[in-house]
C-alpha cells in the first residue's frame, strides 16, 4: 500500500527515475488524478508529475458543483447531458463526504433564457437522461412557492420556478482524495515536478525530463505510454512534441465572488439569468454565499488568472439585478478566485457557447493528450483514456488488463457506508471529536472534510496535544496540518489554506488568524531557512492580496 507523505517526496523522486512506468500521467489536476486511480487500479504501474500543487490549476478554481449540465440541453448536447447526469450519481457514491445533493432552484422570469413550459420539459428530459433517483426528480413551482423557497429574488416579472438537484462538491478536496486512491493502489504521484522535455527512441515517445521545482535536480523518467492531462497547459505540451496540429485549446476564464451570509443571506442555490443572456449560480455554503461565474476568453498568465475589475463589475451587476434588495458593493466581497477553463476552440463561438465535450488526440509519437470535457465526467474520461492505452498495449502484443474498475469504488474518505449511510457515519463520529477536547462544529466540519479517513486525524490530536499547545495552535488546526504533510503532500502554506482546506475562499479570517503560526510549524518541520520561510510567508499574502482585492478596490 503506497504512501503519500511530503516527508519522502524524493525518496518517490528517486523511485520514478527507477523503472519504466506502464504509464505516465503528466497533470494532476481531477482529469490526471482520475486516469491515475483508473490504469493503477487495472494493474498498470502508474506514475503521475504535477508541475504546481495537486489541483493547483483548474480543479481548485471551478464553480465547485459536479453538475450535469442543464445548459447544455439548451444546446441540444444531449449525449454531454445524458454522460455527465449519470456520471455525477457515481462521482456522489463514491465519496459522499466531497459531494453533497443540493436543491437548485432555476427561477423563471417574463423574456428570461427559460420559460416555463421549456424549463418543466427540459428538467423532464434532464431527468430521464440522467437516470435521476424518484426523491430528486424536478417539480415545478409556482411565484409564490418559488420565492417561499429563496425571498431575496427579485419580483417582478416572476413567473415561477424550477427546483431540482445538482450536486456541490469541493473540487480540489475531490482530487486529492482521488489521487490518495490512486496512490494507495501503488500509483506514485509527486507535485511541483515540471516535465521540460520528452525523449524519443526512434521518433517515439519513451519518457521524459523532469526539473524538481524545489531542488532543481533534474530526473528522466521512462513509461510506455505518455498521457497529457495538463488541462490549460495541455497545448504547451503537444508544442514540446512538435504535434500541435489540427484541434487546439480555446481557454476561457470563470470568476467567482464570495460574500459573507450576514451581508448576502441566501437561503437557496440559485440558477439565474444574467442581462446578457448568459446564466449563473449563486450558492450558499458554510456560512458563506458565493456567485459565479463569467465566461471570457483568456490569454494571459497560465499559472495566476487574476480577478480583473470588469470581471467583479459584471458578477456585482448581475448579482443585484436579480437579489435587487442586496445592493452589493465591491466593499462586500470578502475573498474571489479565477479559473481557467481548457475548452477545445469552435471558430465562431463565443465561450458561453462552446462544447464542454472532451477529446483524446493522440500525436505520431504516441503522445496521448486529453482535453476538454467537466469536473462531473472526470472517471469517465479517465475509463476512456485507459481504455485507449489497453488497445495500443493488445496491439503491440503486450499482456491484456482488466476493463474499469472505478465505477464503484469509494476514493480515499469515501469509505463510509455510500451515500445513504453517510449522515450517521458523520452523526456517530462527532462525539468522537468532542470527547477530545473539539466543539461539535469543529468536529463535524472535520468528518466531513476528511470521511473514513478522521480516524487518522482523531489520531493526531491526542499524540500532538502538547505540542499544539506549545506551537500555540488549536488541536485540530495541528492535527489537520499534520494530516495534510504526511498524507496528503503538503509543501507549503498555501498547499494547505487553499487545496487541502478551501480556507482562503470560504474562511479567510480563519487564514489570517492562524497563517503566520502556520508557516512558523511548516518552517520548523521542514527545516526552511529564515529566507524560505519568509518567502513563503509572503506567497501566502500575495494569494490573500489577490483574493479580497475587490474588497480594496
């Protein structure tokens, strides 16, 4: 059983420069992480680089909902709708404490995108194309009944409601705990490891050159199959093998808000209709309410898309037009993030109206690139790509694998009992918590973080006690930290306040209160010098400078 400490990164480093690997993932963001779990589990030895942190790119900056994609009927993608519907009841079962039901309500508006006959056949077909259980099928609500459901809703023009379920999730949690699986099975996956160059033997592909971001050691790595899941980045590599031809990337920017439930008391998930004719969500979630997102072609810096001031004028704007009585100001935004979405370009459409469907090329040296495609259809994705490499393997005469095996297979903390278990299985372990000292929120927000893996965490309080009290930490700050280093790969503080955690969105006085303490502990454990520690200390305040500048704006 692999482990997954950032204690023995280079003891991981040094292993993957040891053999050839039967695959090599180069991404880990949820599409890598994916297609690891998936070739590791069908007896493929998987070894899996990222060039940032785990979920660093893409999959810590989505909309957070594995959603399946009522938009997409409007733009008859019936087969994207009816994959996804489907696939988000899996990615739902298989890790209950990542992914939670969530009734969204779409309210219908005289001259809106959805009237109320389309929007009651469209959520019919939504539905049956999904295979969506009896208990979360759509009803129809009336004016009333709709804004009995959410009263802060503008009400003129209000016609009436749609009320269905989608699922929110926290998307680089998700990864995390799929890469975890990943590496339980005997995956070896490392982060801030940056592939350079590929090497070929007779013009294919046989492994690549891979810089240590923090050493700056340099290793090569072997593998029979290459596969390129950098998401965004996805082209910078077919251009290093010389194959960008033909389909390319059309990267397009989502933006979120976040606003404090005192200031925004949004009772209910919202889909809603901007003016321009575009649509988003506003969604309630830990005491907090977050709206999202635009959709804008992007061509600047990869690795930190930032929030422009006409991205927070369009979210504000649209954000008052229909919860008018809100009167949002950029003064009562309390953190934001940036995404990039790696679409595959449509000459002639704009990036609200491009396909979120996912493509495989694959490069005459053999260089296996995915791209495209959604959170939601990440396992499936993965079974595809796989599925690809078992054909190459039975061509070139190499022993057969077995087909997928994650359709039914918990991730890392999903080991819980599935989804209809889940409530007690959290209900049961929070005594647990207080008994060590926890209140029954900190304790519950820990089971829910961390699943069936909160024994471990549980663990750590008791034999860290001392110690956090004389780091001057709480207990559970320690013990999630602590958790995060030797299970989860974390390096540095911002690792662990914005991928592990989702603090620095969802919690950001929680992250100023405890971010120096942190990054204190980290040094210490880590042996940082004075000068490292500071540095990382200060790409802590940058993240948080950047988060809450439409608050100083």
């Amino acid at each position: 059983m692999g482990t997954f400490s950032a204690g023995k990164r280079d003891q991981y480093l040094n292993q993957m420069a040891e053999q050839e690997w039967d695959v090599l993932v180069i991404g880990g963001g949820i599409t890598g992480a994916g297609i690891a779990l998936d070739a590791q589990t069908r007896g493929l030895r998987t070894a899996l680089l990222e060039m940032q942190d785990f979920a660093g790119g893409t999959s810590s900056r989505s909309t957070k909902l594995v959603h399946g994609g009522l938009r997409y009927l409007k733009q008859l993608e019936i087969g994207v709708v009816a994959e996804v519907g489907k696939e988000r009841a899996i990615v739902y079962e298989n890790g209950p404490h990542v992914t939670t039901p969530e009734w969204m309500l779409l309210p219908i508006y005289e001259g809106g995108t959805f009237g109320k006959m389309s929007t009651s056949l469209g959520l019919r077909v939504y539905d049956y194309l999904a295979g969506v259980k009896k208990g979360e099928r759509r009803t129809m609500l009336s004016a009333g009944e709709t804004l009995g459901k959410e009263p802060l809703l503008k009400q003129q023009g209000l016609k009436g409601g749609g009320y269905y379920v989608e699922y929110r999730t926290d998307d680089a949690r998700l990864t995390i705990e799929v890469l975890k699986e990943a590496v339980k099975h005997g995956a070896l996956a490392v982060n801030y490891a940056k592939v350079e160059q590929f090497m070929y033997d007779n013009k294919q592909l046989a492994g690549v050159v891979m810089i240590d971001q923090f050493s700056g050691r340099s290793y090569e790595l072997r593998a029979k199959h290459i596969i390129n899941a950098a998401g965004p980045w996805v082209d910078t590599l077919r251009e290093k093998d010389h194959s960008k031809e033909g389909k390319m990337l059309h990267l397009s920017k989502g933006v979120h808000l976040v606003f404090d439930q005192g200031r925004f008391p949004l009772k209910q998930a919202i889909y809603f209709d901007t003016p321009d004719g575009r649509m988003m969500f506003a969604i309630p979630r830990d005491n907090k309410t977050y709206v999202g997102t635009t959709d804008t072609n992007y061509k600047g810096d990869l690795v930190n898309p930032l929030v422009t001031e006409a991205d927070r004028v369009y979210i504000l704007q649209a954000a008052n037009e229909m919860f008018p009585g809100m009167k949002l100001t950029d003064g009562d935004v309390e953190s934001s993030w940036a995404g990039l979405r790696p679409l595959i370009h449509q000459e002639g459409k704009s990036p609200s109206e491009i396909s979120r469907k996912d493509e495989i090329f694959v490069s005459a040296s053999g260089l296996i690139s995915m791209a495209g495609g959604k959170l939601t259809g990440y396992r499936k994705m993965a079974e595809t790509v796989v599925d690809l490499v078992a054909k190459q393997r039975s061509a070139a005469g190499l022993a057969a694998i077995s087909g997928c095996q994650t359709g039914h297979m918990p991730i890392s903390g999903g080991d819980v009992g599935g989804s209809i278990q889940y409530k007690k299985f959290v209900q049961e372990r929070i005594p647990e918590g207080t008994r060590l000292g926890l209140s029954p929120h900190e304790a519950e927000q820990l089971v829910r973080r961390y699943g069936s893996n909160i024994g471990a965490v549980y663990t750590l309080i008791v034999k860290h006690a001392l110690k956090a009290e004389k780091e001057g930490l709480p207990a559970s700050l320690l013990a999630a930290l602590l958790y995060s280093i030797e299970e989860e790969m974390t390096l540095r503080p911002v690792d662990f306040f914005i991928r592990r955690t989702g603090a620095l969105f969802f919690n950001i006085a929680w992250v100023e209160a405890w971010k120096d303490a942190v990054t204190t502990y980290m040094g210490k454990y880590f042996g940082w010098t004075t000068e490292l520690t500071a540095q990382y200390a200060e790409e802590l305040n940058e993240r948080l400078a950047e988060a809450i500048q439409a608050a100083d704006a």
